[in-house]
C-alpha cells in the first residue's frame, strides 16, 4: 500500500494494462477486485479518497432490500440476499447479523408485515440470517425501551447485515493490491486516449504532484457513480444524461435516544419512505431522506428539510425527542441511479439495479446499485468485457474469497473490532507506543493514524479521520478537537512540514463544520 510505489508503475506508461477502473468506491473495487481475482492486470484510479462520494455515507446496512420487495422486485431482492449472505462469510469482521423490529401500532400492520418479511426470509433460502417472527408488546418494549408506547401491539423481528462501508472499501483496496493488482487514490482523468475511434487507455493526472502520465488499457471501465456523466462526455461530448441523483442524509445520535441493540425500521414514514435507526460504534444512525439533486458533489449538504424530516419521524418514535442540539454529525450522501428512460418517476421508484453501458467507442459504463451487490456489479461488469472484447472467459473467484482482514468470533465491543485480523499488530504496537488514546469517547489511538499512513494509503487527515476511523461520523466537534494531534503524527510519517500541518488542520476544520448542524 505504498503509493509512491504503486505509482511508479503507471509512470512509464510502457504497460498496457487489461481493464483500467475509473472509479474507487463500492462498484470500482468490487470491478477490479473480480478483474484480479481471474488474473487480468488491473489498475483502478481514484480522483479522491477511496470511498470518499457515496461509498462512506450509507446507512451502514448490507441488506435484502424490504422495500424492493413492497414495490415487487423479487429478483433484485433474491439477489441482494445472496449477496448479502456471501459479505458477511468473506468480511466477517466487518458484517455482523443485525436485527430489526418494526413496532406495530395496528392489526393490519401485523398481518401485512409478518408476511411481507416470511416471503423476505423465503427468498434469501439458505442464505438467509435468521427467521422473522412477530414479538409480543411486552418483549418489544425490553428491545426497543426508547420507543413510543401508545397504541403499540407488539413488533415484527427480522434480520439483515450491518456493516462499516469505509473500512470494507479500504479492505478491498489492500485485497486488489495484494492479489496482484493496482489501486491508487487522487489520480484523476483528465482524457480518454483513442486509436481511431476506439478507446485505448486515458490521460492521468497525479492530483498530489500534478504529474501527468498516459495509461494504455484495453478496456476502460467508467464507474464513477454520480459522475459518470463526466466520463461519458469525454468518450462523446454529445452523450445523453444517463443518470439522476438522489441524496440520503444521515443523521448521528447519542444512544441515550435509542438504548438498544437492536435497529428499528420505520417503513411507513409521512411521505411513505422507509426511517431506519441502526446501532453503530456505539452511536445511532439514523436517516435516510430520498431527495432529488440537481447537481453531484463530492461535498453534498443535507437540506434544512431532510434534517427536520429525520427529527419528526424519530421524535414520533423515540420516547425522548432530539433536538438539533443533540445531533453529533449530520451526512448526506449521493445515490446514482439510471435515469428513467420514459416518464417522469420519483426517486424511491427508479430500480436500485445495476445497468451496465458500451459506447460505440468501447468505453464500459455500469450505473446505480448499491453495496450489497458490488461483487455482483463486478462480476457482471468483467462478463460483458470479457463477451465484448472475444476474451476467453475465465471464472471469477470472489464470491468465496476471503476480504483482508477476514476474522471469525468477531468482539463487536472491542473499538478495534474493525481491523479484524490486523487488529492484534495494531495493538501490539500501540503497547509500544507512549501515550493514550488521543480521543477516549471515539477510541483514536496515534498508532491506528501511523497505521493508515503506512498500511491504508491515507494522506489528509480528512482520510484517516473521515474513512480509516469514522471520526467525523460519530462526532464532528471531537474530530475538530483532535485534528492538530492527527495532523503531527501524519507529518512525522509522511515527511510533511509544518506549513502542511497547518493547511492540513484549517481544511479539515472548514470541512467538519459542515458536518456539525447550526443552531437555530
């Protein structure tokens, strides 16, 4: 994981590589992961951090997809549940079984949910996490203590996966360079490369040095969700929108708001969303909204409304009622979704499912999905390469290959859980070390920041603090506090001054202030 040495690979630009991935979230890893997996010499670039976009701001939850089943789509929901079965046997220290309850305030709620979700649990057949079953109002009440009494019959309990979408994404990136291929953060296209009319690699741009390379690939896969458009265009300035954006906001909370180990599912909100409230690092997210967006960034901020949103529908759930003065961090990520080809549709009815694109100057594009199914978009995506292209087609090897870090008897209560199998170096390390924890709300320790410098690729501090921990998620004005201290450590490792320190603090800050809600 060293960058300079991956780097230097590109910077002749005498290799021709088999499947270069723009792109460095859930669907370009889960890309180049299948790619190196049947021994194509793979190369991934990411403008930014890996998982920087939409890839670090889910819901945390890997899941079947209930609500794909209320609007019908079987398929996609069998899918989802395969592939969810098959994520937690290959990242077991980063998927854990998850239950869920619905609290049920009518006997037709009963009836339609403890159906709905035996038909959930059928589908998922053996790969299914546990049995749904409808549990009396006395036993909802010790699961979910926080949760509003008046009127409520009981729950229905069901299991899903839960998971921590940052660190898979760095897990995958050190399974990719470890199995042979390449993935290298803030390197950017600036130009697709043309032999005639078909595409024969890119233009690169180290966004660190500004060094430019070319790279020559036989096949170029543009999976840059929400960005897509602004490859295609390269590919063709006349290309069509193929995709429109949908914007989730998250909200984080103390558990004190929702002392349970459980998560709770809303599935009828006021505007016939689905709320969910999910465990997480000793936090609760909840959220997500489902708001069209006109424009993409890799910045997005959630809007005053979809913050009120969240804080009503929990307010009329939640025996205490949070206040904007209780939310920790506030993030908001953007879903790519294909462009609904006839008709006007809101956004919760456009297909979560993938759609994979070949230009007629062979440039690959695959739009929407979502994390559960990465490894199955990057299946998908290397199948219709390996047909487009007339290459021999060679089995993929991921759906039973081991994620780094892989660990069995997970200690969810341990703060290193996350590591899984590196987790035992990183604390022998830090038995070596002087000093604390540099955050003990958050369990930050100075060798997990020299960790992610020398092991993870981490360059900013908003990588280690954002991505390698989840600082900046569970609470903006503690990651604030500890910033300078990141900042030093990152300095000693990777041989910055002072000057770089200090830039490095006043960017972070200006950017964990957006995570923090203003009062009113």
């Amino acid at each position: 994981m060293d960058r300079e040495e991956l780097l230097a690979a590109i910077k002749t630009g005498n290799t021709e590589w088999d499947v270069l991935v723009i792109g460095g979230g859930a669907t370009g890893l889960g890309i180049a992961m299948d790619a190196v997996s049947r021994g194509y010499k793979t190369l991934l670039i990411e403008q930014s951090d890996f998982a920087k976009g939409t890839s670090s701001r889910s819901t945390k939850l890997v899941h079947g997809g209930v609500r794909y089943l209320a609007q019908g789509d079987v398929r996609l929901v069998r899918e989802a549940s395969i592939e969810r079965g098959l994520l937690q046997k290959n990242a077991p220290h980063l998927v854990k079984n998850q239950t869920f309850i619905i609290p049920i305030y009518s006997q037709w709620d009963r009836l339609k949910y403890t159906i709905g979700l035996k038909l959930y649990d059928w589908i998922a057949g053996k790969l299914s996490l546990g049995s749904s079953i409808f549990i009396s109002r006395k036993e909802t009440l010790e699961k979910l203590p926080g949760i509003n009494t008046k009127n409520l019959l009981g729950g229905v309990q069901y299991h899903d996966g839960q998971f921590d979408d940052s660190r898979l994404a760095i897990n995958l990136v050190q399974s990719i360079n470890q199995n042979g291929g390449y993935a290298i953060n803030y390197t950017k296209v600036i130009g697709l490369s043309k032999n005639g009319q078909q595409i024969s690699g890119a233009k690169i741009e180290d966004v660190e040095s500004g060094n430019q390379y070319f790279v020559k690939a036989k096949a170029v896969v543009n999976a840059t969700g929400v960005f897509v458009d602004t490859i295609l265009q390269m590919d063709n300035p006349t290309s069509e929108k193929s995709i429109c954006v949908s914007q989730g906001v998250h909200l984080v909370l103390d558990k004190k708001f929702y002392p349970s180990e459980h998560a709770l599912m809303i599935p009828e909100t006021s505007d016939g969303r689905v709320l969910f409230a999910v465990p997480w690092h000793e936090k609760v997210v909840v959220g997500t909204t489902d708001t069209p967006i006109e424009e993409a960034s890799l910045e997005p901020q959630a809007l005053e409304k979809e913050i009120n949103f969240i804080l009503e529908t929990a307010s009329a759930y939640f025996t205490e009622k949070p206040k904007r003065s209780d939310v920790l961090s506030v993030f908001a990520g953007l879903r790519p979704l294909a462009a609904p080809q006839k008709g006007e549709q809101k956004t919760k009815e456009i297909s979560r499912s993938h759609k994979i694109m070949i230009s007629p100057g062979g440039l690959f594009t695959i739009l929407g999905g979502k994390w559960t199914t990465y490894r199955k978009m990057g299946e998908d995506m290397v199948d219709q390469i390996e047909k487009h292209l007339q290459w021999s087609h060679k089995k993929t090897a991921t759906a039973h290959m081991h994620i780094h870090g892989y660990a069995e008897n997970v200690n969810w209560s341990d703060p290193l859980y996350f590591y899984g199998s590196d987790a035992q170096l990183i604390k022998s390390q830090m038995n070596g070390s002087a000093g604390k924890w540099i955050s003990d709300s958050l369990k930050i320790h100075k060798q997990q920041v020299k960790w992610a410098v020398e092991n993870e690729m981490a360059r900013t501090v908003e990588d280690v603090l954002a991505r390698r921990t989840r600082a900046l998620l569970l609470n903006a004005q503690e990651s604030i506090r500890i910033a300078p201290q990141i900042a030093a450590i990152m300095a000693e490792t990777l041989e910055k001054d002072e000057q770089w320190q200090h830039d490095q603090v006043n960017q972070y800050t200006k950017l964990a202030h957006q995570y923090l809600l203003k009062q009113n």
